[in-house]
C-alpha cells in the first residue's frame, strides 16, 4: 500500500490525479466544514474553483435547496449565504441542502482532484473514519495537501501534520505493508514532533494567526478536534456526499445447544 503526500494542491495538475486515490486535506478550513456540514444533514457538497463558477452552477439549481458557501481571504464571499467556518453550518441552516463550495485552496483541490478513481475530504475532525476507509480499500493513495497558492509560504503545516497523523495510524495498524516515499516519511515526522498539541499547532500556524486576527480564533478549536465528526465525506460523479457503511452479511448465531434429558 503505497502512500504519497502533495504538500500543495497548485503543484499538480487533474491529468497526474486521474484514476489515483485521492485524500484532500485543507484543515484550516474547508475539509473540516465539508465534514461539519455532511454530518449536519447537508445533501451534498459541489466544489468549484472560481467565485465564476458558483455563479453559473448555481443559477441552474433550485434556489430554495441550494446554498452557496465559501470565502475568498478567510472572509465570507459577497452575495453567499455562507462562509467557510464550519460554526455557521448548523443542521438548521444547512439540512437537506445542496451546497456550492468555492474557498481559496480546499475546494480548488477537491475541483482538481475530480477525475481521481476515488476521493476522500480529511481533516483532524474525521481522520479515523477516513483513515479505516482507506484500510478498508486496501489501495495506494495521494494525501493531497492543499496548502496555499504558489509562492514563498506555499506550505501549510497543520495540513502537513494532518497527513502525518494520517500515516502514523495506517503503520500502527499494520494491515498492510506500507511503502512510504520521502514526502510521506517527512509527513510523519512531523506529526511525531508536532501533533501532542493541534490546538496549539493550529494557533501558531500562519493561517491559524490569519484566522484569529480577522475574528475566527474559535474554528481553531473546532479543527483540531480529532474524531469530533466520524463522518467519510466521498465524490460521487461530481459532488461530495457521505460514504454509506459497507453492508456487511449478518453471522448467523450459533444453534442453542441443550442438554440431553
């Protein structure tokens, strides 16, 4: 079971994800409110990567079920309903709704990765529940790191852990022979030397300190919340859903042995 870490979305293109098992992860802040708004009872998830793009999809859709979500400098984007902090995705606001998803990195990896054979939105909130899915697959996956545009602070960190942490459960349950290239190797290593505090983590990161200045210090507590929200967020054709349980056969019982008379 090979495992292989993108530490930025913008350093590949859809043609190098096609067919491959895809793991986004975009901690800060788009996997988690995915995770957030699916478990909440939104119907679907619709990544985009352009405001454009929101725009027409959702002019093809029936208002009334469809929200449109998403942020552009960690601020809500104007004439959305929401923005990308996964507080306003209550099961009040959210129920029964399609959303069109369009944030700055998350939703631009989950759009790039939409010809990959299967994919999986992570984050700390879900990473057990994604990390038995892929268990359960048994298959080689990318764990691709959002990160930020190109540029000097292209890395994000607490993604980086994240898929560390990602790794670190997959050796420890020794399923499978892992083969894990430098990328990946680096990842765990990180998380060896990082991950005993993801609150903290989270508050000395750049975009956590980006978050808390424009007012969104309390997400930071909501995303570093491990397993706070089991939930297997998957790509169907072109959107986002939950990933219903495997049916499983039923043992039978064993028959009830009685004694002789």
């Amino acid at each position: 079971m090979r495992i292989e870490v993108s530490f930025n979305a913008a350093q590949l293109d859809e043609l190098q994800l096609r067919d491959k098992n895809v793991v986004v992860i975009d901690v800060l802040r788009a996997s988690t409110t995915v995770a957030v708004a699916l478990a909440n009872g939104a119907r679907e998830i619709i990544p985009v990567a352009t405001i454009e793009s929101a725009v027409k999809i959702s002019g093809s859709l029936f208002g009334e079920v469809t929200l449109r979500g998403g942020e552009r400098n960690g601020r809500m984007i104007e004439g959305f309903n929401l923005g990308n902090s996964p507080a306003e995705y209550t099961d009040a606001t959210v129920r029964g709704k399609s959303i069109i998803f369009c944030t700055t990195n998350g939703s631009v990896a989950m759009a790039k990765s939409r010809y990959a054979r299967r994919l999986f939105v992570g984050s700390f909130v879900n990473l057990s529940a994604i990390v038995d899915a892929m268990l359960e697959d048994g298959e080689d996956y990318v764990l691709l790191c959002a990160g930020k545009p190109s540029g000097l602070r292209s890395f994000s960190i607490e993604d980086a852990v994240c898929a560390g942490m990602m790794i670190q459960k997959l050796i420890q349950a020794k399923k499978f022979p892992l083969d894990l290239p430098d990328a990946s190797r680096a990842a765990a290593t990180l998380y060896k030397g990082l991950g005993r505090s993801l609150l903290k983590l989270l508050k000395l990161s750049d975009h956590g300190q980006y978050l808390a200045e424009i007012g969104f210090a309390a997400d930071l507590k909501l995303c570093a919340a491990v397993d706070s929200v089991p939930v297997v967020p998957v790509q169907q054709g072109t959107v986002i859903k939950l990933r219903k349980p495997e049916e499983r056969p039923v043992a039978e019982p064993d028959p009830v042995r009685t004694e002789p008379a």
